[in-house]
C-alpha cells in the first residue's frame, strides 16, 4: 500500500517537473526570460541617475513620478502581477524614464568623488527596462527586458508597457503542436 502510494507521488512530481521544464523552454524560445515569467509580484520606479526612487521621491522629476503612476496602474488593471511599493518584495524589479534623462557627475578638481555638479542630459528615447527583484542592488544585475523608444511612455498609449504585456501573454500560451 505505502509503495503505491509513493509510485503515486513520484510520478506526480514527475509530470509536474516535465510540465515546468516545458513551460520554462516555451517561455525563453518566445524571447521572454523565466524571472519574468516566475514573478508574482513588481515594484515600478524611476532612476535619477544615482538611486532609485518611488513616487513620494522629491529626488525624482515629476514627469518621472506621473510616468511611475501611470505604469503601476497599468500594472494593476492587467492583474498579472502584485504591484507592491518596497523593493525587498518586488519578484521584478521596473525601471522607467522618460526622455532617457541621464545624470552625470561632473569631477571638480580635489573634491572627494561623487560630489561634483550634477549635469541632467536627456537623450531622445523612454526607457523601460525590467530586473531582477529580491535583490539589493536590481541595477547591478541583468536587464531581463527592456524597450528603449521616443514616446514609449507617452500617456494614454504606453506603447512600451503594451510590448512587455503582449510578450507576457504571448510567452503564457500553451505551444501550437
């Protein structure tokens, strides 16, 4: 009895494996890395070229802080991910900018590094890139998606959140046989 019961098991967990191991496979032959595919749950922010910063963040410019808004809404009414406001729970990790905004810290003479005039240098592209979350530092780790593009951001259409979205959904259909 003890043994079919463990057969029981061990081919259930078989099957399961099988089935996680096809749907990892499927996921990364349409382009979409597993981390995304996993993640439950996203944190969207912005990045002034030093940190990064949420929405209450007076470090960030404010089209910065409407654009992380309006992702994170999108984010909610899609439903597919649990959009949470700290980092330590972001499964993923979003990173938007509008205008590819770019600090830069200029050196000045003998002061100590990273203390020189900060220079703001917007380049023609939105930028939204996604990372690995759980960790302490997501900006040091790889770029899992991204999409770089003029207007990408630009509000009602979001066309950069739209691509992220139809790839997700694309990577979650079952394969055609």
């Amino acid at each position: 009895m003890m043994c079919v019961v463990r057969c029981r098991l061990l081919r259930t967990l078989q099957i399961t494996c099988a089935v996680l191991l096809v749907s990892i496979y499927t996921s990364a032959e349409k382009g979409l890395n597993p981390e995304i595919w996993f993640a439950r749950s996203v944190i969207v922010t912005a990045h002034d070229g030093r940190t990064l910063g949420n929405i209450y963040d007076s470090k960030i410019p404010m089209d910065e802080r409407t654009i992380v808004a309006e992702v994170e809404d999108r984010f909610r009414k899609w439903g597919r991910y649990h959009v949470v406001t700290h980092l330590e729970d972001a499964d993923i990790v979003v990173v938007v900018r509008k205008g590819s905004r770019v600090s830069i810290e200029a050196p000045a003479g003998s002061r100590i590094p990273g203390t020189g005039p900060v220079v703001d240098v917007r380049g023609t592209g939105d930028l939204f890139a996604i990372y690995q979350g759980r960790t302490d530092e997501p900006l040091r780790g790889p770029v899992l998606w991204s999409d770089i593009e003029k207007d990408g951001l630009r509000t009602p259409e979001l066309k950069a959140f739209q691509r992220f979205k139809k790839q997700v959904e694309e990577a979650e259909k079952p394969a055609k046989p």
